[in-house]
C-alpha cells in the first residue's frame, strides 16, 4: 500500500494500492513504521537511461516513473544511484511483480513498487501535485470470518443432502412396486456407482484439471456453461418439492407433440424451471461482480451438490472407500506433488482453482463455494480475496454420509452413522482450516476429510458390530428385518370354516401367537391371488412404520418431500 497526504496537511490522507516485490527490499507491515517522503512527479520520462535523471537527483524523495522501454532493475538502479529511498512506477497495463534475478536483488536496497494510471491521476485530482507518500505492506489476519461461513455451508450441505438423499432412496424402495404404473412415479431415479465407473470418473478428472491447465483460457468457458445448465437443474430439483405444494398452477400444458411439453406438465413446475433458468443467466452475466455475484454463486453450488447427493448412490461401503482413496490420492498428488512437475513451481490444483496469474479472460472457475475475507485489512483496496471450498470436498464425503443414513435407516439405528459421519466431516473441515493457517498454503482438504469420514464411519460400524453388512451394503427393502409377529414361514390358507370374505372392512386380521413347538401345518395349495392381497396390507405398514413416522398416504402423495 501506498498511504498519500497533502504536504498542505488536508484532505485527509488515502490508501492506495501497488504491487512490489519484496525481494527487492522489504516494506515495514505498519503505517506508523513508514517514512513519509515527498513525491517527485517524473512520469514525462522512462527513466532508462542517465540522461534521464533530474540534474539534482532524486535526494530524500521518491520518483513516480513511467512503465516502458527498459528492465525494472535498470530503472530503479538509476533512481538508487541518485539518492531516492524508493521508486514507484506508473502502469497503463495489467500489475505484475517489478521481477529481477538474484544478483540484482542483492544490489538493490530500495523499495520498487507499481502503480496504476488510475490510481494516479485520482492521487493527483485529489491532493494535488504537492504530496507525501509512504509505502508499506500490511500482512492478511490469520484467521477471518469468512470460514465461519464456509463452514456452516459446507456442513449443512452434507446434512441436508445426506439426510435427504438417504430418505429418499429408502421410500423409493419401499413405494417402487406401487409408483411403477402411477402418476407418482419418481422422475429422477438414483444412479449406482460401480468400481468401473469410480475408475472412469478420476481418469477424467485428471486429464480435463491438466487440460484446464494448459488451455484455461479456451476451456474455462464450457465449465462456466456446464456450471449454469447443471446448476438451474440443481435448483429446480430442490425448489419443487415446495413448488409442488402451492394451491395454485395446478393447470397443465394442453396436450401437444412437443419435446418434453407432450408430457403436459403443469404450469407452476414449468414457470418453476423458466425461473431456475433465469437465476443461472443473471449469474453467467454478472459473474465478474465481486460484490455480489458470490453469493448467487455459491446458492446455485449448493443447490447443485444437493441434487447430486441425491441422484449419485454408493451402494456399499466398499465403493465409499474405495471412491474417497482414489480421489484422497488425486487430491493430494495434484497440490503436494505436482509443483515439482511443472516449470513455474505451482500446483497445478490451486493454479487452475484460483485461475492462472498469466490468463488473459482472468475467469474464475464457478465449481467452489467464495467467500470473501470480511476483515477490514487496506489490501482489500487492491483485490477482494476470496476463500475457496471446492464441490468435490462436499460431494464426495457427503455421498459417504447418505449411505450412512440408507444403513442407518437399514438396521433402525437412531441414525447413529448419519450424526457421527456428519461430525466427523466438521472436524476434518476445521483441521483442514487449521492446516491452511499454519502452512499459509492451499491445502487438499480431502487429505483431512477422507481419514476422518472414513474411519469414524468404519469404527462405528465395528463398535456396532455390524462391520460385515455395513461394507457389504446389503439391499434394502428385501433384507430389512422382519417384524416380531411376521411369520417365518409360507403363508397358511385360512379354513373353509373362516371363508376370507367374513373379515369385515377396514379390520386387521387377528395377531395368533406364533407356534413355538409345533411345526406349521403343510400348504396344500398354494394362495389364491385375493388371499396373498389379502394379508399384505396387514405386513406393510409396519414394515413403513418401522422405517419413517410419516401416514402411508403422505408418503405416496409427497415422495420424497419430507427431507
């Protein structure tokens, strides 16, 4: 920063920001530690050559140079030469860092920093030409707000997303043999991630982040319009469990042979998806708008994690494990490993998350949750940093913790593996933030998230003594335990002396006690049709029962609404 008063001593002074290299020489990171030095307006010359110089130097002062024509070190080897305690060159172009080589490093012992045209000609209107500087660079706070709010959205997307997800896939089980013909049948079915599958997806990942590498700039562009198709679809996923229950717009499309309007849908869920369309088009406009565009952002991601919690299903624990190991080592490799491949020493993770300092369009990509520092640190003049949570650090623990709820609704746990994986996913996020504070790096939070998910899950498991079925992941509806009063064995046909049709309406059948000593009678006939009906309405809703609190009704009108 370079903070400006009037040598008049009004208006009060300003800060402004410049780019400088502390390797040149370092500036103190407190303003009351500055020397204020006037500044000496040379901006009419380049400062290459000696013929340059003012014929009384640069004593006790800090020239203001203009960009061009000559090396940095040789602009401000001159300025030293001539007695200045400092140099400041004014840029028309992009900032970069006033660069050098070692040997000139040592050889240099003044501060060299860079301007902005802007920024000086708004100097200049403001204090005049009659001005004192001093140039100094505060250090960041340790630790800031903002991963507070990273936090509690990334633990409440796993939450919710896993809460839900695990929900909904038990009452599809559970509802699938009456949904199949019926206007109730879902329309987003969930989709089983095989080891195959697991293999295919990180190969991806790895060739698109080192394409994404090498042409960020033709690339980052069909992320951002994949992130506002995926995103609107995200959207309309979560709000139309709400939309759904509105009294109005219950009206549908007349019918037609349009694409996807033949199916008539109804004009509150069609406004409904216009809406989630158009939320994604105001953020591919205004994307570039720090101020604001961030949360919208990270509203469209969370949206979009949720549905993909929803829709992606690991079917056992096998496949948890061996998805979170794969990407765990990904992770890593591409932020610790990778800065020793590459000729700029960077990672390639952080490069292409953050954006390449080198990239012409400076588009971020849109798949992490920002926020940006909310401290009132002055080099927030400069830049508005921003703290980043990539999707995979959500998604791919977050798919560990629905299959923690599936099992806990599986084994009528209390939801016990669903609290303890949610938990284990805060702490792993609060080391990870603890790990970026103390190595003041990008860290892979993955290396964090995986063990503590993973292994709270899997001792839990073992402590329960369920370790077996949990990495199995047996199937749901068929391997539920049956019931105390359910028969064992095949269904009996009632006697001709009790003819099935005396049962009056809406009346159980009598619970006998189960035989304990005596075998049951052999069938000698198989059941009719109407008697195997007639008992399954006794055998199913406390099977449901046992599974969610919620009347039959509700769940067959509202699938998967309640999560």
């Amino acid at each position: 920063m370079v903070h400006v008063v009037s040598e008049g001593g009004s208006p009060k002074g300003k800060d402004y920001c410049i780019l400088y290299n502390p390797q040149w020489a370092h500036l103190p990171q407190d303003l009351g530690k500055a020397s204020f030095l006037q500044l000496r307006d040379w901006t009419a010359s380049l400062l290459c050559s000696p013929g340059d110089l003012p014929a009384s130097g640069f004593s006790n002062q800090i020239p203001l140079v203009t960009r061009g024509n000559c090396t940095f070190y040789e602009k401000v080897r001159l300025a030293q030469g001539s007695g200045a305690r400092g140099l400041l060159i004014v840029s028309k172009e992009k900032l970069v860092p006033p660069g050098g080589n070692k040997t000139q490093y040592e050889e240099i012992g003044i501060p060299v920093g860079l301007l902005s045209y802007k920024d000086m000609l708004a100097i200049f209107r403001r204090f005049g030409h009659a001005v004192r500087v001093a140039m100094y660079a505060p250090s960041e706070p340790v630790l800031d707000y903002n991963m507070v709010l990273i936090f509690i959205m990334a633990v409440g997307t796993v939450a919710v997303g896993g809460y839900w997800a695990g929900s909904g896939d038990v009452k599809r089980r559970y509802m699938k043999h009456k949904r199949d013909d019926g206007p109730e049948k879902q329309e987003d079915e969930a989709v089983d991630v095989t080891p195959v599958m697991i293999c295919v997806f990180v190969v991806m990942c790895c060739l698109m982040l080192v394409l994404l590498y090498y042409f960020y700039d033709h690339l980052v562009y069909v992320i951002i319009a994949i992130f506002c198709l995926a995103s609107s679809t995200g959207l309309y996923s979560c709000l139309a469990p709400f939309v759904s229950r509105l009294p109005f717009g219950k009206c549908r499309v007349p019918d037609n042979s349009l694409p996807y309007f033949h199916k008539r849908p109804q004009v509150r869920m069609l406004l409904l998806a216009l809406l989630c369309a158009a939320t994604s088009m105001v953020w591919g406009v205004f994307r570039n708008e720090d101020q604001w565009a961030w949360v919208l952002q990270d509203a469209l991601g969370i949206t979009f994690c949720l549905y993909m919690l929803k829709t992606i299903r690991l079917p056992t624990f096998k496949a948890c494990t061996l998805l979170l190991l794969v990407l765990f080592i990904y992770d890593v490799f591409f932020v610790f490993i990778t800065p020793f491949l590459t000729k700029s020493g960077n990672s390639i993770m952080v490069e292409v998350a953050t954006g390449p300092s080198d990239s012409a369009t400076h588009e971020k990509l849109p798949m992490v949750l920002k926020v940006p520092r909310l401290n009132a640190s002055p080099l927030a003049l400069c830049d508005r940093p921003f703290s980043l949570l990539g999707f995979g650090d959500i998604l791919v623990p977050g798919l560990l913790v629905a299959y923690c709820h599936r099992f806990d609704i599986q084994v009528q746990s209390s939801r016990i593996y669903f609290v303890a994986s949610t938990i284990a996913y805060g702490i792993g996020l609060l080391v990870t933030f603890l790990a970026l504070v103390l190595m003041q790096r990008g860290q892979p939070a993955l290396l964090y998230l995986v063990p503590c998910t993973l292994l709270t899950s899997g001792t839990v498991a073992l402590w329960r003594r369920e370790l077996a079925m949990f990495w199995t992941g047996s199937g749901f509806a068929k391997d539920l335990p049956q019931p105390p009063w359910a028969p064992a064995t095949t269904l009996q046909p009632p006697k001709d002396s009790e003819p099935l049709s005396t049962q009056p309406p809406g009346q159980e059948l009598p619970k006998a006690p189960l035989p304990t000593k005596e075998l049951p009678e052999p069938a000698h006939a198989a059941p009719t049709p109407e008697e195997v009906g007639a008992e399954a309405p006794a055998t199913e809703p406390s099977i449901l029962a046992g599974s969610s609190p919620e009347p039959i009704g509700q769940d067959q009108a509202q699938p998967g609404t309640s999560a």
